[in-house]
C-alpha cells in the first residue's frame, strides 16, 4: 500500500510540473491559435494584458504603483487582473484596469496541488481563453506559492513575463523548473522594496516609470459605513482616533505584545481623551476583544467586522495608525494617514510603509533577517523563546512617535 501511494504521489508530481504542462500546452495553444514567436516582444503592440497577482493584502496594495505605470505605458490596451478572493473587493474599484478576477489557490490535504493546478486550468479555460492575451505579468519576486506561474502560462499569453526562479537561493528550490512556463525570466536577484521590483518589471519591458505613488479607491458606500459606524460609539469629525493593528498578520514573530498596545492606547486617552479602533480580520478578534475589553468604552473593535474597502475607509478616520508589519499597515500609507509601523522579523527596506508621513520602529539585533549571510527578508523562526525584537520596542517610543505625527497631521 506504502508503495501504490508512493507512485501515486509520484505521477501527481509528474502531471502537475513545470515540463509536464509545456509539454502538453504547447501543442494544445499551437492548434489554438494562441502561439507565435516570443521574439520582438514589444509594449507599443500589446492589446490584452493579463497581471496575475495572487499575494496577500500587503503585497496587493505594494503592486498599486505598477498597475498605475502600466496603464500609462498601455492607455490603451485591455488589462485584466487576476486577484485571491480575498483580495477581490480591495481591487475591484481600480481604474486602471478593466475587469478583476478571482481565483481561489488555496488548497490543501494530500490532492491540495492537484487541485490548485485543475482550478487554474478551469479559470484560464473559462475565463482567459477568450481574453487572447499578447502578454501576461507575474508582479512577484518571490517565490511563487500560489500558482501564479501556472495561471499567466495557462492563459495561452505570447509573453509570459515574470521574476526567474533563480533570483534567491529559497525560489530556486521551491520554484525548480517554474522557469520554463515564461518567455521572459528576469534575473535581477538583490533586495529591494517590494514597490521596485513591480517595478523593474516595466522597466524590463522598456517601459517609463514616473515617481511611484500609494493610492486606493473606496465608494461613498464605504466612506458613509465609516461614517455611521463611528457615530454609533459617538466618534464625531475632529475627535482624536488613533488607530492600532495588534496581529502579526501571517507571523506571531511580527507582533507588538498585546500588553504593550493596551499601554499605548491608554495613554492616548489619557493624553488626548482619544478614542481607539482596533482594525483586523476575522482571525484576529481573540485578541482584539482582550483588547477592546481592557479599554472599555474608549474602544471600538471593528476586527471582523468590515470589508477591505471598509477597513480603508475606518482608517482614513484615523489621525495616526500603529501598527505591525501587516495589510492594514500598506492601507493606511494607502490613504495617507500617517503610519507608525513596528518592525522585528521583517525587513522595512523591502515591506516598509511607502508614505511621507510614516515612523518605522526596528530595534537592531544581530538577528535581524538583513544581517544573514543569506539575505532572508524575514524570519520564519525564532531564536528566542519570544521575539525579542519586537519585545525591546517599548511603548514610550512608540509614545513619542505618536506625538510628533499627531502634531504634524493636525
């Protein structure tokens, strides 16, 4: 039985590889009319572009500036992009694309790739196909764990452009082979902001890139939720809300301790009569009610309780946002309130706040993700029993940082 499982196993790997669906596209596209030369691959004759970007909230919104610069560069191509479901109400409102898709990767169980691989076929099927991309982007540097690869080559796209598996020693061994489904595998390896390599992407292609800049789009639906949410707990225009994100997002390593945020927000009411919001998903309302609980009516705990737009619009509320490393962090530089972002297991060089107005608090440790001989970005384990990186942030720093951008927003 062990050994029928292990062929199995075996031939699943086979029918979901990197080779394995050249191998069988190729000719399937040829016959489709969906193939010609990669060579003389060229912005000025592309009609239909396909952005596939299947990255968490963070990464979503760090991908806004190349969207724009691609619309400058193709005014008057049709752009599609292909976004997680989570993600889908975030973007669903940009105009410089003209239509958003989601496309659900998440799988798991023994099968999990098998899956994610036949729903990638069935959405370039059902939805792609019919687009006749000229050129498919995959905005992603990393590795790509959400099949992004697979469904910029399932799109039947000529051009089929993205970061090369061998930019980072990580990619190559998770990425192997990932290769083969790009004409166009850009080799630039180094670590840069995450804005920048979006970006460096159009430049490859020999497109012109202006000063990046962060922005979002919220309907008067969103901006009157706001509105009303905050006047059911008497938060009225001119009242100082700060606003605060206690989770780590996707890593315990990148959290502020609650205690600390508890600390924060006391003294904000007690220094300002401020009132607080505590801004999260629906994962985070555990901590979010300790929270809420401890402040008492000061509080107002919208975890769970928005959609992205939303969430957006509550933060634009805000007269300063703390926050760690997290989606809601991207968000407010998004809407420019000023952002005060706690950084430990991450790098800001390459994750940080892209905002005039935003303080980023990063205690130096030998430790730190930057100081590897093998530049990590991140840490996805601790040395320590707790991070400690984000432990020696104390909460007077995060204090006087609150006082001089709530002194420069007024």
């Amino acid at each position: 039985m062990r050994k029928l499982i292990s062929c199995a196993l075996g031939a699943i790997a086979w029918i979901i590889s990197p080779k394995t669906a050249v191998l069988l596209g190729e000719p399937l596209f040829y016959l489709l009319g969906m193939r010609k030369s990669a060579a003389g691959m060229s912005l000025r004759s592309v009609k239909n572009v396909l952005i596939v970007k299947l990255d968490e909230i963070g990464d979503t919104v760090l991908a806004i500036p190349f969207i724009k610069e691609l619309r400058n560069n193709v005014p008057g191509a049709r752009i599609t992009l292909v976004v997680k479901p989570q993600v889908l109400n975030l973007m669903e409102l940009c105009p410089y694309v003209d239509e958003v898709i989601a496309f659900d990767w998440n799988t798991s169980g023994v099968f999990g790739e098998y899956r994610r691989h036949w729903r990638a076929l069935c959405l370039a099927i059902s939805k792609l196909w019919s687009r006749r991309f000229d050129l498919a982007i995959i905005p992603r540097w990393d590795s790509d764990h959400y099949h992004a690869s697979f469904v910029s080559y399932f799109s039947g796209a000529r051009w089929r452009v993205g970061y090369s598996e061998k930019v980072i020693e990580h990619k190559r061994i998770a990425n192997k082979g990932y290769d083969v489904l790009l004409t166009h595998a850009i080799e630039k390896s180094g670590s840069s902001h995450e804005i920048e390599h979006n970006l460096d992407i159009l430049r490859f292609l020999g497109g012109s890139v202006r000063v990046p800049s962060l922005e979002l789009w919220l309907s008067n639906e969103d901006e009157v939720f706001a509105s009303k949410l905050l006047a059911d707990y008497g938060i009225k225009d001119g009242d100082f809300l700060l606003g605060i994100c206690p989770t780590g997002g996707s890593s315990v390593l990148k959290q502020w301790p609650m205690s600390n945020f508890i600390g924060l927000s006391a003294w904000a009411i007690e220094e300002y009569n401020a009132k607080i919001i505590i801004i999260g998903g629906p994962n985070d309302k555990p901590l979010s009610e300790e929270i809420a609980e401890k402040l008492g009516k000061k509080a107002v705990n919208a975890c769970g309780e928005t959609t992205l737009r939303q969430m957006a619009a509550l933060i634009k509320k805000c007269r300063v946002f703390v926050s760690n490393d997290t989606g809601p962090m991207h968000i407010a530089a998004a809407v420019g309130i000023p952002v005060i972002a706690l950084f430990g297991s991450s790098c800001p060089h390459r994750f940080g706040p892209v905002s005039e107005s935003s303080f980023i608090i990063q205690k130096e440790m030998d430790c730190n993700p930057c100081h590897g001989s093998i530049h990590k970005d991140r840490c996805s384990s601790c040395i320590y029993k707790k991070p400690e990186c984000m432990v020696e942030i104390s909460v007077n720093e995060v204090i006087r940082a609150v006082t001089e951008l709530s002194a420069i927003s007024e």
